[in-house]
C-alpha cells in the first residue's frame, strides 16, 4: 500500500505516462463483454458531437436570412425547419447514446466491484495485517465510483470535446481564416496559464483528500473502538485528535480556494478578455464588408463552444488522470495471489478427513515480526475422535497452533501433516470445509439467525437447521422469538447476549458437521449459568469428533484425551488433567492451584 506524502510539496504531478496508460487499458476487460453497445455508443457520439456543431451555423444564417444577406436563396422558415429536424435528430442520437454508455458502465462496474470483492474474500489473512481497513473500503468505493465517472461520462465528454475542438477549427478556418488567427493565437496563453494554476489546484486538491482520508480514518477507528474510547475516559481526546485534522483540512481547503479564486479572475480577465477583442475585430471586419453579422455571430458562438472545449478537456483530463489513478489502485488488488477460487460456480473438490492431526517440528514466525519465533520446533499428535486441550499462558502460541492449522500462514520449518497428507498438498477451500471454529468472540452478521447458523452449510434444509439449534440448546431462546429464525440479530450480532450469540456459533459449526472442531476460548467470557448451557452444547458438538480445545477455564477440559501445556513455543508438558495435577513444580499444577484452588 502506498503511503501519504505529509507534505503537499512532495507529491508529484500525476502525468499520463505510456505504461499508465497500458496499465489502465488493463480495466477494459470488463468492458469486452458489452463492447459493441460501447462501440456503436462511441460512433454515436462521433454523430451527435458533428451535429452539434451545426447550430453555430444555423444561428448565423438566421440572421444573414433576416438581414438579407444570406448566401443562399431560403427563407427563415426553411432554416427554422432545417433546425428542428436537427434537433429532433440531435436529441434521438444523444439519447440512445447516453443511454449505451450507461449499461455498458453499469454493467462494467458491478463486474469490477463482484471481481474486486471475490478477490478480496480469496486473499490470505496476511493482505489483510498489512492494510489498514479504511484504504480497502475507499478502493471499493470512491476508486471505483471514479472509475464509474469514467466511463459513464468523463470518456465520452472526453472524445467529445476533442471532435468539437477538431470540427470547430476547421469549420473557423473555413469560414472565417483571419478570425481563427487572432482566436488561435489568443489560446495558448490561456491554456499556458490554466496549466500552470492547474498544476497547484491539483497539487492541493489531492492534498485536501488525502488529510480528508486521514480524517475519516480517525472517525472510522473511533467509532469501531468507541467502547475503549469510553472506557478510558478519551472523548475529548478523540474529538481533538479528529478536530486537529479538520482544521489541517479547512486550511489547504482555503489555499485551495485561493487558487481556485486566482484562476477564475483569470479566466475571466483572460478569456472574456480576447473574446470581446474577436468580436471587436469582427465588427470592423462587418462595418468593411470582410464578413457579415451571421458569419460574426456564427464565428463567437463558435469560438465559446471551443473555449467550452478546451476548458472541458483540462477538467476532463484531471478526471482521467483520478481514473488513471483509481485503475491503479484497483488493478493493484486484483493482481494479488488469492488463496482460494472465488470464481462463480467453481466448487472445491470434495474431500474427506479422518481428524488425524500431526505437527511435525513447526518453526513459525509472523511475516511482520520475523525477528521473534512464536513456535520453536513443536511436535504433537492429534488421534482422530480424541479430544485434546492446549494450555499456557498469553502470547506462548497457542492461537497461532490453530492459525498455522486453518492455513492462514505457512510453517517456516517442519510440516503440518492431516491423513498423513501435508496440509499444504490439500487444496486450501477443500481442507477448510472440514474444519469448523467456535471462537471466543463470535462475530455474527447483521442478518437473521437462519442466515448466520446457515453459514455452516448454505444450502442446508430449515429442518436441518432447526436440528441444530436444537443440538445446541439455541432453539428455546429462538423460538421465543416472534420472528424465530427470521429475527434480525444486529450489526455483528449486538441484540443477542454473549450467551446466545455462542449458541448459534455452535448451531452453525453441528450443521457443517466438520471432521476437526476448534474451539477457541469458547465460553471464557460467559457468566455461570451461560457457560453451563453453552458448555453442555459444546460437549454434544464435540462428540465422535476431532477436538482442539484452546482454554483458560481448565475445569472445561478435565475429561479431555490430553493437555499440551505451551510455554514459549514449545511443549513443557503432556497428559491428562489428573497426570499433570500430580507434576509438584509443573506449569500446570501452578495454573489448577489458582484456579482450582487445590
């Protein structure tokens, strides 16, 4: 991910190189599948932009006619025909032509958000520690709106000022040569003077949303933590962190407009500027007889639709270069190696594990933190059907044991072997759906709660689900609702209690029926009563399976086949709850005297 420059004087300015041009080119591919609406929309806007530039030159002949100059013999009611039939055409070939620019970038865009999402889902857990959320969510919003704007309206507006800079100055040079040499030599000092405001315009407008971006992550972070931020009594802390970047944005917002005001006045005086001076020229050149009022009015009009242009193409351009930009970002993403295929309709072979679990001499260190080994030549046996706990204090691995198992990392020594199988010779989404997690903080959807328990198995019948919540001592509480399985649970779950939301993590992982069950932390944060319905759940999930238990409460795993006690990576002791009891000095014995109170 890139990095914010802190100071606007050290970013650069965006350019439109050849390999950014190719890299964006990249995007059309989602274009391919509609590209002959977008080509017969782009030969409609070639029609509509000619068209359009009919009128300079009615508008003039109207007048010729009037005064009784015109250069030909017709009346004003041919002209007033004559214009309303090119109104009629220019109003159907605009119409048709906004409306195939729409589907083709419609449709274009909801396959660029369904690949950025798939992509997204299908990336390793390690993508995810190295971006920060806020970033992600911009890329699937504001850098694809952008790339929305971009097809729907900026390129077509793009091409479309070109054809009318192109036809107007050969219509001017035609019809009027020594007029276009005082319009054409007028010009480039406009366009020079516009490129150099544009270059501090743009250098402070990216400013302003890139300390905006910041702002909003300040707010982002906030709020996902406001219960920490409540806790530790930080409000006012938070509001002037967020206010202090406000005010940074408020201040390059007004440098910005100072800018924005310089180059109005400008334009203004610049522009306005050398087209009275055209039309000054022009009625001399009518008062000699050079020309007539028609053509004068007709070469004005036709100079304010390419002063038009010419001011559209530097908006558009910028605009294009945001695309650019946002393509970048983009591309970016769906570049990244996935771990898994998200492709619609794809369906990991079937696979069927008997539990057996081996850690064969695991080294593993974080990719962030390489500099510290979290395991350090750990070897164990998990028997299919047994049921085994790790113990130890924080930080001694235990999580990471089951994160190195789900595949989220790969071991940097050793191997981790299942059916006597390296895990990482069995294909990722396969192994996976032989494994479910009852975690200590259950993250719910803002669903119903048929939906999260079906999550386990999505295309589960409702008596299989109903099944299971019974299974897991959820279907009292949910059938006491008055929606049952259709009651909205909230955002991550927030109307359920603990207990509840534990119970329907439970329901969700009977209906996947998995050949390896983890449970991590389970019931640690329940109070008595919760912790004994949930625990009886828990016991019933457990049965005839493959159990990694990760607990803190060693009374919930007395009756398990085996305890691992983990302490700095490695295994310190092994056995059954009464062998490690009678170890005097063990870590074990330490942990079940203080809670156990023996």
């Amino acid at each position: 991910m890139r990095r914010r420059n802190k100071e606007a004087g050290e970013e650069t300015r965006p350019k439109l190189s050849r390999e950014k041009l190719r890299e964006a080119a990249g995007i059309f591919r989602f274009i391919r599948p509609y590209r002959w609406p977008f080509i017969f929309g782009l030969v409609l806007l070639f029609i509509s932009s000619l068209v359009f530039m009919i009128f300079p030159y009615l508008s003039g002949l109207m007048v010729d006619v009037a005064q009784g100059n015109a250069e030909m013999d017709i009346s004003l009611g041919d002209v007033g025909w004559v214009l309303l039939a090119v109104l009629i055409v220019q109003g159907v070939v605009s119409y048709s032509r906004i409306l195939l620019f729409a589907i083709v970038s419609e449709k274009g865009i909801a396959d660029v958000r369904k690949a950025l999402y798939q992509k997204l889902v299908s990336l390793p857990i390690l993508f995810f520690e190295q971006s920060r959320v806020g970033e992600l969510v911009s890329r699937l919003t504001s850098d694809v709106e952008k790339l929305y704007s971009a097809f729907s309206i900026t390129l077509a507006e793009f091409i479309r000022q070109i054809i009318i800079l192109v036809a107007g100055i050969g219509f001017l040079a035609f019809r009027a040569p020594r007029l276009s040499l005082i319009m054409l030599g007028t010009f480039p000092v406009i366009v020079i003077g516009a490129m150099f405001f544009g270059r501090f315009i743009r250098r402070l407008s990216k400013s302003r949303q890139e300390e905006l971006a910041q702002s909003n992550t300040i707010l982002n972070e906030t709020i996902q933590a406001i219960q920490a931020v409540k806790a530790f009594t930080n409000e006012i802390f938070e509001a002037l962190r967020y206010g202090k970047s406000i005010d940074q944005v408020v201040r390059i917002a007004l440098r910005y407009a100072r800018w924005r005001a310089l180059f109005s006045v400008f334009i203004v005086t610049f522009l306005f500027g050398a087209l009275f001076f055209i039309i000054w020229r022009g009625a001399m050149m009518v008062e000699s007889g050079e020309m007539t009022a028609g053509q004068l009015i007709e070469f004005v009009v036709y100079t304010g639709i390419l002063g038009g242009a010419i001011a559209g193409l530097g908006n558009f351009y910028t605009e294009i270069l945001g695309a650019v930009g946002a393509t970048e970002r983009i591309r970016e993403i769906l570049r990244e190696e996935g771990e898994v295929n998200t492709t619609p309709g794809h369906k990991a072979e079937r696979i069927t594990l008997d539990g057996n679990i081996r850690y064969e001499n695991v080294h593993f260190s974080y990719p962030t933190r390489k500099d510290m080994e979290v395991l350090k030549g750990l070897s164990f046996q998990v028997n299919s059907g047994q049921k085994v706990a790790l113990v130890g204090t924080s930080g001694s691995g235990k999580s990471t044991i089951i994160q190195l198992l789900l595949k989220f990392y790969k071991v940097d020594e050793g191997d981790i072997r299942v059916n006597g199988n390296s895990i990482y010779d069995i294909d990722t989404t396969a192994f996976r759906q032989n494994i479910a997690i009852v975690p200590q903080e259950v993250i719910l959807f803002g669903g119903t709660i048929g939906e999260n328990i079906l999550y386990g198995k999505p295309d589960a019948t409702e008596e299989e689900v109903i099944e299971a919540a019974r299974k897991a001592n959820a279907w009292d509480f949910i059938h006491s609702f008055p929606e049952g399985l259709e009651t909205i649970v909230g955002e991550r779950g927030v109307k359920l209690s603990g207990g509840q939301r534990q119970r329907i993590a439970i329901a969700r992982a009977i209906l996947k029926d998995p050949a390896i069950l983890i449970l991590d932390e389970a019931t640690s944060s329940l109070d008595a009563e919760s912790e004994k319905v949930v625990q009886d759940a828990l016991n019933k999930l457990m049965e005839g399976r493959t159990s990694i238990i990760i607990a803190h409460r060693l009374a919930t795993i007395r009756d398990v086949d085996c305890i691992y006690v983990i302490d700095k990576g490695r295994i310190i002791e092994q056995g059954t709850h009464d062998e490690l009891s009678l170890i005097e000095d063990g870590m074990y014995n330490s942990l079940a005297k203080l809670q156990f109170e023996l």
